[in-house]
C-alpha cells in the first residue's frame, strides 16, 4: 500500500511538471483531465445548434458542425455525421499515424526519407517542397510533419502518408483509436487527378472532433523529452499560418488557436469543401474542440469563410466567461 502511495505522488509531481512548462501547448495544458464524453443526460444545446443552422444558410451549400466544450461536455451541432471531402484535413490523422510509430520506436523525428520526384503533388497544389528540391532528394520526419502541417504542404503529406502504411495504414490508424465516420483511401496527387476520389477521402464534423480528443487527450506526461516530442504536432497547429479568417476570424486577437484547414477546387462555380477544424482556449481557460465543415458551396471564398468564423464566434459568446460588449455583431 506504501508503495502504491509512493508511486501516486511521485506521478503527480511529473504531470505537474509536465504541466508547468511554457510553449503554446503547455500554457494551455494545465489541469486538464480526460475528455468528458456526453452522456445521455447531456443534449446538444438546442439554442447555439440553430444559430448554427441560421448562419450555414449564407453557403448555399452543406455545411456540418461539431462544438464541443472539453472541461463541461457541452456541445452543439449541425448535421455532425454527414460526410464531406475531407482535403488537406487529412494531414492530421496522417501524422499522428507517423507519430505513433516515432512513440514506438519504428521512426524518429531525425529519420531521413526520401523523396522522388514522382511523388510531387501536381502544379496547381501547394507543395513548397516540391519547388526546393525539384528533383528529389531527403527530409527528416520532423521536417516532413511540419511542412504537411504548418504550410499543408501536399507532397509532405503524401509522403508521410506512405510512410505510415499508405492509406490502409492511416486508416488501419484511425480504427485503432476508435473513431468513426473518417475514411482514407487516396493520397493528394491521387484525388488531385480525379474530382470525385476527392469525395472518398471523407469525414464527419463529429468524427473530426473525436481525432482531436484523441489528439489532445492521449499526449504523453511521463518526461519531459516524451511529452515535448508528442506534443510538436499540436504546437505546428498553433503556428499554422493558414486559414486567418475561419475559426480565427472573429476571435479575439491572440486567442491560442491550433488548426488544420482543408480547401477544394472549385468546378462549375461549386467549391467541393472550404474546412477548419481544431481547438480553441477559451477566456475562462476551458477548451473548445469545433469542426466547421463546408461543402459543395456555390458561394465566394469570403462568403465560405465568413461563415467558419462567424460559427466559431457564436460558440466562443455561448461559452465564454465575457463582458456582454465582448459579442461581435455577426
């Protein structure tokens, strides 16, 4: 039993560490317990679900949601299980995939792969590191994981993607968490080179939302070498410059927010999917988990982002601890 005791403090003093140390994620970290999951008792707040509902109109699309507070296990939603082209959202189930073989040891950060040419994603999609090295040649995995991330390079994410397994690898992954209504089945040059594969690489707002948890609740607190490692995904997500009007658009200035977009062609004056999806710290320090998901909108990318944003600040207002002149007009 006194051992026992022993090993519980001696834990405790290693979270509490863990927790203390500074970077986007650890200030954001502190005291936070397992995700409350919703219980039965628990209902989708009806009030905030139809603000939702009002604003979706404005896409003249699709458009599902999922918002979920972690500390409370409020929520509320909009069609949180219809699918949608999931685009460069993949780039987070795909590195927590190679992320896991770092965990285990089949990789490190420090791992060169190569690249060959042929796997460049083709012109018309973003790919820095197809324009640096043209020709092929070598990235670590750290390097790869933060450009497919932080830049939503195309290439870098293709490659991970054949890293972990190819698609059935990523999806073999996904199962293995435990989370539904996500489906990989090709890499960016593949649905690059067909409209409707784009369709196949799918996800639900609600099962967005359950990567993230999974994200975020199964960060390892054991040392400080495994807790920093694990938590550079998170950290490229709160770095990311991409999407500054979607769910950042109408936040307040500086309101820590780690993100992955995910953006479609357009064809015949309809854009197949404009996403955003991640976590936002809340002025009362609770945490916001929300997937806006917008698809097949005959809209403007303006119009298509607005109402990200304008679905994140309804969210933020319901939730937040604020002075009443804190509410945007939306």
């Amino acid at each position: 039993m006194a051992d026992r005791i022993l090993i519980l403090v001696a834990l405790a003093a290693v979270i509490a560490s863990c927790a203390a140390r500074s970077g986007p994620v650890a200030a954001n970290n502190a005291g936070i317990q397992a995700t409350p999951i919703p219980t039965a008792e628990k209902k989708p707040d009806q009030t905030l679900s139809k603000r939702f509902g009002s604003i979706a109109e404005e896409a003249k699309g699709k458009v599902g949601v999922y918002a979920l507070v972690l500390e409370t296990g409020e929520f509320a939603v909009l069609n949180p299980t219809e699918r949608f082209a999931m685009q460069s959202v993949v780039k987070v189930p795909i590195s927590m995939a190679v992320m896991k073989m770092v965990a285990d040891g089949k990789l490190t950060l420090d791992t060169r792969i190569k690249i060959e040419k042929e796997e460049f994603v083709p012109a018309g999609m973003h790919s820095p590191i197809r324009d640096k090295i043209p020709n092929g040649g070598e990235l670590t995995i750290g390097e790869l994981i933060e450009s497919a991330v932080s830049v939503s390079d195309g290439t870098a994410s293709d490659v991970l993607q054949r890293v972990a397994g190819g698609a059935k690898g990523v999806q073999a992954f996904i199962d293995q968490l435990g989370v539904s209504g996500m489906k990989i089945r090709h890499t960016h040059k593949e649905f690059a080179a067909d409209w409707d594969l784009q369709y196949e690489n799918s996800i639900t707002a609600e099962s967005a939302v359950r990567l993230l948890q999974k994200l975020w609740d199964e960060k390892p607190a054991a040392s400080p070498g495994d807790d920093q490692k694990e938590l550079i995904l998170l950290n490229h997500m709160y770095r990311t410059p991409t999407g500054p009007n979607r769910l950042k658009g109408l936040l307040p200035p500086g309101t820590p927010v780690a993100h992955k977009t995910g953006t479609g062609r357009k064809r015949n004056g309809i854009t197949s999917a404009t996403n955003d999806v991640g976590i936002i710290t809340l002025p009362n320090g609770d945490h916001l988990f929300i997937a806006v998901l917008v698809g097949d909108s005959a809209m403007d990318e303006k119009t298509r982002e607005a109402v990200i944003a304008k679905i994140a600040r309804s969210a933020w207002d319901t939730w937040s601890v604020r002075k009443e002149d804190q509410r945007v007009q939306l």
